[in-house]
C-alpha cells in the first residue's frame, strides 16, 4: 500500500478458493446473509499507529483474534478494528472523542463484536452512539452484541437503511446461522435513530456526513471529519489489494460516486469497509476496477465466464469470493 501520509501497516490476507466459496454460498450469500472465508488470521497483529506520540503497544492485545489500528489526530483517535478473514475483514471504526466514543458499523459475527465492544470498554469512555453504513449483513451482523454491552448507545442509519435491514434481515440471519451457528446474531438489530446529512458535532468531533445511492449498495452513508481530514468511505471505496463486491449491478452511479469522492480536497486518509486504511489512489483504483467489471459484465452471457475473466482482469487481488458472489448477484434467475 502506499505510504504517502498514512504510515499504515498492512495485513497479510488469504485467499479464498472458488471451490469452498461456492460450498458456502450455496447455503450463505453476502449481502444476503454472510459467507465464510478460508483461512485463519493469526492472532494477535499489532499495526503501527499514526500519531505524533511514540507508538504505544496496545495492552489489551493478549488472545484478540482481530487487529487494531490506532490513528491519532491531536486529542481525537480514531480506533479500527479489522476482523480477521472468516470474518471478512470487516471495518469497526471508533472515533474517541474528550469524553465519548461513537462506534461505525457492527462487524459480521459475535466473536468480532464482542472483541470490539471489549476494546471500547479499555478506553474508559462511554459509547454515545453507534452509526451503521449500509445494510448489507457483514456491517450489521453484530449489532446484537454492542446494542447488548452498551445499552445506552442508540443506533443510528440513514432514513431507509434500517427498513432495508427490517426487511431482509430475518432471511440473511436464517442463512448466517446455518454457516457460523452460534456465532451468527439470533435477532435482527435494526437502528432506532435517523442521521441526517449535513455538518455534525458529536462530543467535540466535527462530522460531515453524506448520503450516496446506487454504488456498491442502493444506499450508503459516508463520512468526512474536515478538521482531521479524513473520509470515512466504509464500501464505497475498496483496497487496491483486494476484489470489490459488484453484485448490485451499479456500475454506472457507482462510477459517478467515486468521482464525487476524489473532488474532495485535502482527504489523504480514507477508512474502508474491508481491510486497513488507504490513501486516495485507492479511489483511482476502485474506478479503474468498476469500469473494467462494467466491460466484462456487458460481454459475459452468464456467471461463469463474468467470475473467470474478471479474475483473470485482476490476477493478483485477493478476496476472489467476492466475484463469485457478484456474479451470482449480477445473473441471477428473475424472481
């Protein structure tokens, strides 16, 4: 990854074959309900923290299957957890504030959850909300577990994403638990609270907060912090090292989100859905990667031949399941 001003350190990733992705999907599919990657990640990744401040080793390491990644931007740190691959590397952002943290996105499984929630609990602070980005299932399958350790914290999405997760959620849960089992969410979380767009303060933290629709999902919430110069992308921008999920079938507005995205000045630092933080060619290269998918999907007559040449477009990308899932998404029999 480039180091530009980031100073981030990058996780090893595994890959995951086509012929357990297509075993799992056949019971589980992501956004529907989740699907396993093979491989375990080792425990215990300690990154390197970008911050003014001598690196600290983080103390609540021991036995965390998940990494942390600690970004300090003079008295407000930003805290990602990244799960490991069984649970899709999913993003948990927690912005610490003076007096409060505000948590993004909910992780797939309990496991991660709940090692996020127990992260939060080192900090000292309480949680005075927790925002969810879009409704596919990888993001909210572990609302459960936070909603549960910190009863105080309401749950906030844009206006139509917690009907999108009433809706479908009870099906995408049935499918997660026939895969995890118990380490699937038993009850759909569904957010109570609506943020709207626009310039926010929340404990002494600046936030500007954006709806965007028909990208990698039909409805996603991103976020700036103007004052610390970072975009909060979450699924709208994916890492250059791995696949990007297509199966909404956006390519176009998708295309015309990114752009809007890279007008932004000044934003070096962009979080991301899956995988650690990148800098802005991560926008270029996500565009590149769109517009080649949207070629291939108008030349490929059925899932197959779209998965084999978008593969072989993008030989050296990891998360290869989440071209099987597009596909399966993009020539799927009408209902």
């Amino acid at each position: 990854m480039p180091s530009g001003n980031s100073g981030f350190q990058r996780l090893s990733q595994a890959a995951l074959s086509r012929s357990r992705f297509l075993r799992l999907a056949a019971g589980a599919l992501l956004p529907i309900v989740g699907w396993r990657l093979s491989g375990a990640a080792a425990a215990n990744h300690e990154l390197a923290q970008k911050t003014d401040a001598p690196a600290t080793k983080d103390a609540a390491a021991a036995g965390r299957l998940g990494s942390i990644l600690v970004s300090q931007f003079g008295p407000v740190k930003i805290h990602s957890y990244l799960s490991p691959t069984d649970g899709l590397q999913v993003n948990t952002q927690m912005i610490e504030g003076p007096n409060a943290v505000v948590i993004f996105d909910g992780q797939l499984l309990l496991t991660y959850a709940d090692e996020v929630a127990s992260y939060v609990q080192t900090l000292g602070k309480p949680v005075n909300r927790i925002i969810l980005s879009h409704a596919h299932t990888d993001h909210w399958g572990g609302l459960q577990i936070l909603t549960e350790r910190f009863p105080d914290a309401r749950v906030f999405a844009l206006d139509g994403i917690a009907d999108q997760v009433r809706a479908r959620g009870p099906a995408r849960l049935d499918g997660l638990r026939r895969t995890y089992r118990d380490k699937a969410a038993t009850k759909v979380t569904v957010p109570t609270e609506t943020i709207t767009e626009g310039l926010q303060r929340i404990d002494g933290v600046t936030y500007d907060f954006k709806r965007f629709v028909d990208a990698e999902s039909d409805l996603q919430l991103a976020a700036l912090l103007p004052e610390q110069k970072v975009l909060m992308a979450f699924d709208l921008v994916f890492s250059p090292n791995q696949h990007a999920f297509t199966g909404a079938n956006h390519f176009d507005h998708w295309m015309i989100v990114l752009e809007s995205l890279k007008a932004l000045q000044g934003y070096d630092t962009i979080t991301i859905g899956h995988d650690t933080p990148v800098d802005r060619s991560a926008i270029d290269s996500t565009m590149t990667y769109v517009k080649r998918a949207k070629e291939i999907r108008a030349a490929s007559a059925d899932a197959k031949s779209y998965s084999e040449k978008l593969k072989a477009a993008f030989p050296d990308l990891q998360q290869a399941g989440f071209v099987d899932l597009s596909a399966s998404y993009l020539y799927a029999a009408p209902h």
